[in-house]
C-alpha cells in the first residue's frame, strides 16, 4: 500500500511520491501530451502542460475509522437475486442549467495537475530514440572542471583535509614513541613484580625515575606537527562535450503559404527540443530556396515571402557546403529535415539525387516531411529510391495537417527492435 503525497513540498520533498504517481498514469498522461501539443502554439512548446485524469483511474487506499465493537447485521434474503449480481442505476430527472447532464445517473470529476517542461518532454519523447546516434566529442574543449587527484603537503588552508592530516599525525606520533612505550611497559612490569622490601628499595627508585622520564619523553611528542598537514591536490580536467547540428531547408517558393509554413515550423521545434535532450550543444543552420538557396534567421526562415520556381538542388549544395566549412563530420553529429510541398523543376532530380547522395554520407540522419493533402509530388518520387536504398539514415513522411505533426514525428523517430 501507498500514501501519495502531492503536496509542493520545499526542497522537492514529494518528489519520489511524484514519480510514483506519474509512472503510475505515465498512459494517460503520454494520451494528454500528445492531444495538447496539436492545439499548442509554437513559443509554448518548452512550456508545461495541465493534464487532466478522469477521477475513475485514481483508485487509491484511503484510512478509515471502523465503528469498533460487534455489530449484528440482519440481511433480507430473495428470491430473484443472487450476490454478484448487478443493479441499473435509476434514471435521475435532468436539471434547468445549462451543461450537458448525465442521462445514467453518473457524474464523472476530473483530477487535474501540472507537469514541468522535463516532465513534458519526458512524456512527450518517451518511446522515440534518435537513429545512428554517435556522440562524438567536442575537441579542444575550453571548459574544465576541478577534481581531486590525491594529496599533497603543501596548498591552501581551504583544501587541508583534515582527516588525512589527523591520520598523518596518528601514524607519525605512535611510530615515535613504539619503543619507548615497550621499554615503559616493560620497566612498569619489573615494577609491579619486585617485593616491597628493605634490600629493593634503591631499584624501585631508578625503576620509579626511569619510567618517569619515557612519560615525560612521550608527552613531549607533538599532537599534530606541520609534517602532518595535509592539503587536497586538483586537477583541471576537460569536460567532455557531444554536439549536433540541425539543418533546417524549406521551400519558400510561391506555392508554399504562411499556413504550409507553420506547419513545418512546428515539425523543426519538435525535432530541435528532441537533439537538445540527447546533445549537450546543439546548433541550427536555416537554409531556404526558391530557385536560388541561401541561409537566413529563424525570422527570415519562417516569415519572408517569396515568388518563384523551385529548385531543390540548390537548398542541398548550400547545406553540403556549410557542412564542409564550419562542421567537421569527425567532431559534429549532422542532422538534417526538409520541409517543401513537393514541387521541383523536372530537370533538377538528377542533381539533387546526386548531393543528396553526398549528405547521406555525412549526417546521422535525413528526415524529409512533405506537406500536401494531393498525393505524391514530384520531389518525393524523386526521393522513394533513397528510401529503400538508405532505411537507417533517410525517412520520408507526409504531412497534411497539425493533427499530423507528432503522429508523424514519432513515426520517423521511434525506437528500434534490437
């Protein structure tokens, strides 16, 4: 039996009452993640969320106190029913106001609670693993950290350590007086075993004047000297560091509209917060094209306008070229999402097979989301070899709504069979 405690408690005292109680709802709770993040705004997605639980699903002990005594309890007996049997609650009269009331009788609460943005992720990224994850570590790290490598007999007095040091001075004061401590017992021994009598009296003297100068010699032994100190030596070490790098390409010809747009948006959020959880340091490259590719801002990404072709290659090259100058595949892991409603000009496949082909060998993956509600377009024609070709390293989804976004997301992300 648990007693749950959901009190906020200072310094997180319920914390493991907590995580009992979301392991415990961890179903309906991933049910309420995922149907929130379709009606959630993009700048709220590192946010938490309210989840609601149905008060049927909390079934949990309660303490009572009994009545105590012997109670006699006289039960009519029938002949139509039998124990076990079950009885349907009488229809009640609805009332004048204006909810929508219950026509069994039955009323239902809700318990609600607030989860953390690291509870949302959590909930939200559970079941999802990023593919061909390699973490490859940052070189030339400019942080360090500070660990302790052993001892020393000089340094700070904000590093002494005083328990070594007191093991020091014990070692040190009991290897300086070993002898003359067997040679106290020993003088102490002679004189508890010579006879108080007239003839020993001039012995027990030098016995008595010996044993008192090994007490005085061993009472001159320092408790502690400066020998004994001593000081916590450290080190600087560097802090290992993974990283990736997302690239984010999208369409921004004539075709693509504002509503196409955020749609996209929200599928490279989520792919970003889902590189952050796995990544100490994650960097975002926006490239998008028309006819011509170029990299932009995050504002300029999502919200510029353009007219015009579309040409895909060019988008593919940028993104080749920028992994080549500033993101070596030995030291970045690369990922990659492409975002377009499909269109491209006919006599630019076999280009952007070709650079493709190129990035394919260089990233960790390449996720391409095609957002119509028409069918296959002709950039994703274009890609369905790469598909079959490379399984672990290309996934092609479409998109046609927000409803879509994550069922979508989880699909190209989700864990493997070993």
């Amino acid at each position: 039996m648990f007693l749950i405690d959901r009190r906020l408690g200072s310094k997180q005292k319920s914390m493991v009452n907590r995580q009992r109680f979301m392991r415990r709802y961890r179903k309906q709770i991933r049910k309420a993640v995922a149907e929130n993040l379709r009606s959630r705004s993009i700048t709220d997605t590192k946010a938490g969320e309210k989840i609601s639980i149905p008060a049927r699903d909390l079934n949990e002990p309660h303490f009572f106190h009994g009545k105590g005594g012997k109670v006699i309890h006289i039960l009519p007996g029938n002949e139509k029913f039998v124990s076990g049997d079950r009885f349907p609650r009488p229809s009640l009269g609805g009332g004048s106001g204006s909810g929508n009331a219950s026509d069994s009788g039955k009323g239902m609460d809700e318990f609600v609670f607030e989860i953390s943005q690291q509870e949302f992720l959590d909930a939200l990224f559970e079941d999802m693993e990023l593919p061909n994850l390699t973490k490859r570590q940052l070189s030339g790290s400019e942080e360090f950290k500070r660990v302790k490598s052993g001892f020393s007999s000089e340094g700070t007095p904000a590093n002494i350590s005083i328990t070594r040091s007191m093991q020091a001075a014990t070692k040190r004061r009991i290897a300086l007086g070993a002898s003359k401590r067997t040679e106290l017992r020993e003088l102490e021994e002679r004189l508890s075993a010579l006879p108080v009598v007239d003839g020993t009296q001039e012995e027990r003297r030098e016995l008595e004047k010996a044993i008192e100068q090994l007490r005085e010699q061993l009472s001159h032994i320092p408790f502690l000297d400066d020998f004994d100190i001593k000081y916590h030596r450290h080190t600087k070490e560097p802090i290992p560091h993974s990283k990736a790098v997302m690239f984010c390409l999208m369409d921004v010809s004539g075709s693509m509209d504002q509503a196409t747009k955020d749609l996209a948006k929200r599928f490279f959020i989520l792919l970003y917060l889902f590189l952050s959880r796995n990544y100490d340091k994650t960097d975002v490259v926006f490239i998008r094209h028309h006819t011509t590719a170029k990299e932009v801002d995050e504002e300029e990404f999502f919200y510029s306008r353009e007219t015009g072709g579309t040409v895909v290659s060019s988008a593919l090259e940028l993104m080749h070229t920028i992994i080549d100058s500033r993101y070596p595949v030995n030291e970045w892991n690369i990922y990659g999402a492409q975002a377009s409603d499909g269109d491209n000009w006919p006599d630019d496949s076999r280009r952007s097979i070709d650079f493709i082909t190129k990035l394919l060998a260089q990233t960790q993956y390449f996720a391409y989301i095609e957002i119509t509600d028409l069918g296959d377009k002709p950039l994703w024609q274009t890609y369905t070899p790469l598909q079959k070709s490379h399984p672990d390293i290309f996934a092609m989804q479409h998109i046609r709504g927000p409803e879509d976004i994550y069922p979508v997301f989880h699909e190209l992300f989700r864990k493997q069979s070993a």
